[in-house]
C-alpha cells in the first residue's frame, strides 16, 4: 500500500462480500429488485435489466424511458472482451442548426422537446436481454409493471423536484400537471404513488411477443412494438408548442420515422491501461475516454501527487482533469470514428506534453492540446453566466437548486457560478437539470459484470407524453449550434453524452464495474475511487465514502453550458488547511457540504477465488447494495 492519506476509521456500511451476486444501484428498491433475480436463477444481465426497468419508475426525477443510457459489461464466456452497450439515441433528422436559428436560439435548450434526442434506453435494455440475459421478456419487466401499477413509495426528493417546477406544470405543462400534481398538489414524500399507463404500455409490449416461436424472437417484437407506440404517440404531441427553458413556446421535431429507425448496438470498448489496470469506457460519442486521459496524465507522476486527500493530490487531479475536459469539449463528437484522433489524445506521447502544463497554481484557461497534422476545433463560447431573452415573467416558477437568479427582471440571467455540481438532481425553475441520472452494477456467480448508467426523459425535461406516462429526454442540450464543432447538433449523430459506466481489468479479468450519477461530474468522483482503490489500497466502500472534489472549469454539458474559471467544488470533509491550501493555489472555491458530491456504486470480483463483492453510496441515504 502506499502512503494515501488512510480512509476512516470506520465505513459508514460494510462491504459487502459472497459468492452467490452482488447489486449496487442508486436507488434500494432497484437494487433489491435485481438482486431477487438473481436469487431466482437469473444471470446478471436478466437483473441488471430487472432493475433499469425499476429505476424508470421509482427515479422519475433522475431517469426515465423516453431517455438514454450507457453499458459496458463482459462475459463469463468472454471476461477479456468488454463490450459498450450503446442506448444513446441521435439527433432527429429535423434537428439542424438552421431550425434551431430560425427559433430564435443560440443553444439547444435545456428543457422542452426540441431538446429530445431519439428515445434509446429502452431498446438497448432489450437488446443487452435478448443476447445475454437467460429469462423471458415478462419476468424480467414484472418488477416495473408491479411498482408502476401498484404504486411505490415517492422518495422525498422526486416530491422536491416536482414541488420546483409546479408552477411550470400548472402554468404551461398540463399533462405533466396531471401526472405529477394529483387534486393539484405536490404529492408529500412516503406517498404511494403509482403510473398505470405506463405499465399498460409494458403489458402491451410484453403481449407483442406473446406469438413469437422463442425468446429472442418475443423480444424482438416487443422492441418493434415499443417503437411503433412510442414513435406515433411522440410525434402527435411534441407537434404542438410548449415552454422550453429560454422562455418561449417551440415545437419538438422528433417524429415516429425516427423513433423507428433506431436500433441500439454493441461496440468494443475504449481501452488504456494504468498501473498494471486496464480501464474500459466509451468511444468519443461519450465523455468516457476524458476519463482515460487523465489517469494517462497521472500516471507518470508519483503516488504522492494522487492522493486526493492531500492539497498536492487534489490540485494535481483538478489540473489533469481540466486538461482532459478541454480535451474532450474541442476534440470529442460523434463524426466518423476516424474523425476523432483518440489513439493520439491517449497515447503516453500525448499524456506526457500534457503532465508538463500542470504547475503549482491553479489553471483559469481551458487549454486543449494540438493534433500534428490537424486543425484544432474551437474553443466553444466561454460564459460565466447566461442571459435569455425571455420576457418577464415568460419563466414559470420559483429559482431552483441555487443557479439561478433574476426572475421578473426584463432579462433573465441564469448562472450556475462556482457552486455547479453541487446539487445535481435539483433542477432549475424552467424544467433544466443538470446532471440527473442513476446508475446500477450487477455481478453474478458466473462471472458476468455489467455496468450502466440509465438517465434523461426527467419528470422536468418535458411535458408527459399522453399514453405514454413519460416525457422525452433532454440530451441534445450537450451539442453546439456550431458546424466547425465536432459536437455539432447535426441530424443522425449522438449528442457527446456524460454518460460514463466504467470496467477495471487485469492481466484478462474482469475486477471492478463502477459507475454515478453526476453530468459532468460522473467521470471526475470515479477518478477519486480508482486511484483511491488502485494506487492507495481503499476498499470500494472506504473509496465510495471519502471526501470528493471536483473542477467547473471548463464550459458545462447541460444548458446554459457556463464554467467558472478556475472552479472547484469541494466536500467540507476535505479539511480547512486543504482547502485553504487550494485557494493560496489560485482555486476558486466552493465548500459543498460535508456529503454533497459522488454518488458511486460498485461490484467487484476476484478472479483468484471468485469471491464477490459490493458498496454503494451513503450520500442522501437512497443508494444501496444487496448481495451474498
């Protein structure tokens, strides 16, 4: 072990270990569900698709099946193969630039339909089912239609959710109104709540396959099924205008023609290797590989600089993750594969010119670096605050979640300032939420792992979709209406997503599926638990627990896209004279709280004697791991 500040004395839950499967999840109704599964004979992708389904129902607020999600898992047949399971729909085949700017916008909007990518969680989900999960397509959805039908308790902060953007859904949304305030109040937190339309979509979904000749044909008509549904219903709804978050009524764009051509795939992972590990994550079309920058950043440096609890660990990491982040928001995209040179931004040649900027103070520019032989993209636009031409009073409801202020002024000025990354499931007033989502690990017996993290089509992205019982995602907020960026909202290509599931391996084995909640933040308090568990000896639980940090010094993926020059935003548990050490740095600042910032759950195997493990966050008391 190295000499890492030590964790806790005591963790604040056990890790967890057996033989049998292990679960962790965001939410303790999800993870059970998952781990009923695999109690039942289940494989891991049977209960990691049993609890997706469940996160859609009991996390409204954090995900939803008209969103997106993120895989990468291995088999037991194939343990040195991890493979990315791609549910991040494209854009519309209406969503061009020029629309856009006929609307009168200069960024895609952070709440409203126009902001809807191709719906792609949900056929994904189905896909992972029908080539490696073993149970039939209506036991695994039992568990959604039971909570959606019968109701579950609505956690205290989908009632705060709700309650902050009322007036929006009184005001402007109706049917989310009808949804979400029954007799036209807030439901109080505890309350049985229940959503039979959408479990009459999954009965009729499940009843597609009812004639099929096997399995994988039953899931394959109740894909096409969910498709034909969804898309019809869709395309009739978002026709009409409604409020988006600049403060004016637009129409979506989205139609069945799209809903019906996308298809989720596979592809490989994107691979480095540190110290001895190798990590898998997304291609470019994700901010994973930003995540493998900086561990190639930081590994060339010694273990003394990456002890996050120390003030030369935390600004090291805050510097490397900066360099990484303007990496990725100048060079990241989804063009042709070829169009984006990762094999360079990850090379130890690259990795090395790029450890020589960090200094001893901290960095207020976003610098990223030079490809030989290509133009580097531009620098998107750097704002510390933005100002909407909404008229006054056009933006429903009360600020929420702290970011934002000047709601009755002729101009409205939304600014997420040095506190972004605090509260990333508060949503603003106008339905704009930055960083919502949930995350779910299962491992089994066998040795299947997978790793995923499900979110968009938020309860407050847009107005619910009648007959449906959901609302569209808002992931088309994380493209440019500029054609020289490779993040560019062009029709057809994915919007550069947040989301970022993560797989550890050595020497060939499968070892760690990992995973949070967090936007922007997602990869950067994954950081914090692999060099805590690689480099400093920490269990996952003694990782999971100690205190986080992160950097808002690069421009945000979520509406209204702003940075803070500089930005830190720190958990108070990582003690005054490291904080104060920080600030003689030249860090700006923010103290979050002493459990504010990381949400991780993960499961772990060893490959030397098959024992299982499991940890799951303490954070906000609803994450939790199951397993034996």
């Amino acid at each position: 072990m190295t000499s890492f500040t030590p964790p806790a004395a005591a963790a604040t839950r056990p890790d967890l270990k057996g033989t049998f499967g292990m679960v962790g999840s965001t939410h303790w109704i999800a993870t059970a569900s998952a781990q009923a599964v695999l109690e039942r004979g289940g494989n891991a992708f049977d209960a990691a698709v049993a609890g997706a389904f469940v996160l859609h129902v009991v996390e409204p607020h954090l995900n939803g099946p008209g969103g997106d999600m993120t895989g990468v898992f291995v088999t037991a047949d194939e343990p040195a193969h991890p493979r990315v399971l791609v549910g991040q729909g494209p854009a519309p085949a209406g969503a061009t630039i020029e629309h856009y700017r006929s609307e009168g916008l200069d960024l895609v909007p952070g709440s409203g339909a126009l902001a809807a990518a191709v719906p792609g969680s949900v056929d994904a989900w189905l896909l992972l089912l029908r080539d490696h999960g073993t149970w039939n397509l209506g036991d695994v959805l039992a568990y959604a239609i039971g909570y959606a039908r019968d109701g579950h308790p609505v956690l205290g902060r989908v009632s705060a959710t709700v309650a902050l953007v009322a007036d929006l859904f009184r005001d402007h949304w109706p049917t989310s109104a009808a949804r979400w305030l029954p007799d036209g109040e807030v439901p109080a937190p505890g309350t049985i709540v229940t959503n039979p339309e959408y479990a009459d979509l999954l009965d009729a979904v499940v009843a597609a396959g009812s004639g099929a000749t096997d399995r994988a044909e039953a899931i394959d008509l109740a894909r096409a099924a969910w498709r034909e549904r969804v898309g019809a219903a869709v395309e009739e709804f978002v026709a009409t205008p409604h409020r988006h978050a600049d403060g004016a009524d637009h129409a979506g764009v989205l139609t069945a023609a799209d809903v019906a051509a996308f298809e989720a795939s596979y592809e490989d992972a994107t691979t480095v290797t540190f110290r001895g590990y190798t990590i898998a994550k997304t291609g470019a079309w994700g901010q994973g590989p930003a995540l493998l920058a900086t561990l190639k950043i930081l590994e060339g440096m010694d273990d003394a600089a990456l002890d996050p609890s120390t003030e030369l660990g935390a600004h090291t990491v805050l510097e490397a993750q900066k360099l990484a982040m303007a990496d990725r928001d100048v060079w990241y995209g989804d063009p042709a594969a070829d169009d984006v040179p990762l094999t360079y931004l990850l090379s130890e040649e690259y990795a090395a010119r790029r450890r020589a900027l960090i200094a001893d103070t901290a960095s207020h520019e976003v610098r990223p670096g030079d490809v030989p032989g290509r133009p580097t993209p531009p620098v998107p636009v750097l704002r510390t605050e933005y100002a909407t031409s909404a008229p006054a009073g056009s933006l429903p409801g009360a600020p929420g979640g702290g970011a934002a202020a000047g709601v009755g002024e002729p101009t409205v000025e939304v600014s997420t300032g040095p506190a972004r990354g605090t509260e990333p499931d508060s949503p603003e007033h106008t339905g704009a939420t930055r960083g919502d989502t949930c995350h779910i690990d299962v491992v089994d017996r066998w040795g299947n792992m997978v790793s995923a993290t499900p979110s968009g089509g938020w309860l407050q992205s847009s107005p619910t979709v009648p007959g449906l019982g959901f609302c569209l995602g808002t992931r088309l907020q994380m493209t440019w209406l500029d054609e020289a960026s490779p993040s560019a909202l062009t029709p057809g290509r994915r919007p550069r997503t947040t989301l970022t599931p993560t797989l550890v391996l050595r020497d060939g084995e499968p070892l760690i599926a990992l995973g949070s909640p967090g936007g922007d933040q997602q990869d950067q308090w994954q950081l914090l638990f692999l060099l805590r568990v690689l480099v400093g000896g920490y269990t996952p639980q003694q990782a999971i627990d100690a205190p986080a940090l992160h950097t808002t010094s690069f421009p945000g993926s979520f509406w209204p896209r702003t940075w803070t020059p500089g930005g830190a935003v720190v958990e108070d548990r990582l003690g005054d004279d490291v904080i104060a050490g920080l600030e003689r740095r030249g860090h700006v600042v923010t103290r979050a709280g002493d459990w504010a910032l990381g949400r991780l759950s993960a499961v772990t195997r060893d490959p030397a004697t098959g024992l299982l493990g499991a940890a799951a966050n303490p954070r906000g008391a609803q994450g939790y791991a199951a397993g034996r």
